[in-house]
C-alpha cells in the first residue's frame, strides 16, 4: 500500500503542475478535477496505511518536487504533450494496479476494494486524457517511463 501511496502522491504533483501551465482552460479543469479524484486515493491509501501501521514511504517529498517539475514542464510545452503524459502515466499505473490486485490476498477485502476503485478511476483518466486530444506516446517513451516506475516503486516499497 505504500507504493500505491506514493503512486498518489506523484499524480497529485503531477496533476497541480501541468493545471498551473496549462494555457486552455478546459485542460486546466480536467487537470485540477482529476487531482481531486487523486486526493480521495490518497486519503484511502494513507488510511489504509494506518490500519495496516505502515507508513507512507520517506521518499515521496522528492516523488512530489520530481512530478510536479514534470507535470508543469510537460503543460509548459502544450495542453497535448500533458494530455499525452496523462494518458501514458495511468496506463502505466493501470498495470502497477492490475499486478497489486492480482497479488493482494483474497481476504485482504479492505485493500483489494481501495485497489479495485482506483484502477477504475485511473484506466477513465487515461481514456479522458486522449479524447481531450492527448498525443499518444511512442513505444520508446513509454518504456523509459516504466523503468523510472519501477525504480519509483522499489525505492518506495524499501523506504
């Protein structure tokens, strides 16, 4: 639950930085009302957390400075790109989620639901993403994003 936690942490970065360079306005809405979304799989992962007496990962001060210097670099560069970003991100979070539900024990009811919730808010935030016009990100792209994920999610799985 902790990566996920983190997970949370960098989409809330990630979304506040690309609302605060978005130059249309709808993309800056769909920006700061997806964030909203991502506070509520914050606040679970974290209650979660507790339940579990875990703790957020210690890392995820640097996860927020690195994602929202992304997000606002990315909504700095054109409303697409970000969309694109979006899109590539949640699908990339969308498989971290599907491999966390596969591998969370049946009985482990509380967090599977957390998990099962966020994976389906997640794959609409993709879709959104690229009906609002979101370049698609090339393969290359979006495998130099899943190994910086994996990265993300070793360090804040140990720390």
């Amino acid at each position: 639950m902790r990566v996920n936690h983190s997970g949370e942490v960098c989409a809330q970065a990630l979304y506040q930085g690309q609302a605060l360079t978005a130059r249309l306005p709808e993309v800056r809405r769909e920006m700061e009302a997806a964030a909203d979304e991502e506070m509520d799989h914050l606040a679970w992962c974290e209650a979660r957390l507790r339940e579990l007496d875990d703790h957020p990962s210690y890392l995820n001060p640097l996860w927020y400075g690195l994602s929202f210097g992304l997000g606002a670099t990315a909504g700095a560069i054109s409303d697409r790109l970000s969309l694109g970003f979006v899109a590539a991100t949640e699908q990339q979070v969308c498989k971290h989620l599907d491999s966390h539900l596969a591998r969370l024990p049946e009985q482990d009811t509380a967090s599977r639901a957390v998990v099962a919730q966020m994976l389906e808010d997640e794959a609409r935030h993709a879709h959104t993403a690229l009906d609002a016009g979101g370049i698609p990100f090339p393969a290359p792209v979006r495998g130099l994003m899943s190994l910086v994920s994996r990265v993300m999610t070793e360090t804040s799985y140990r720390l």
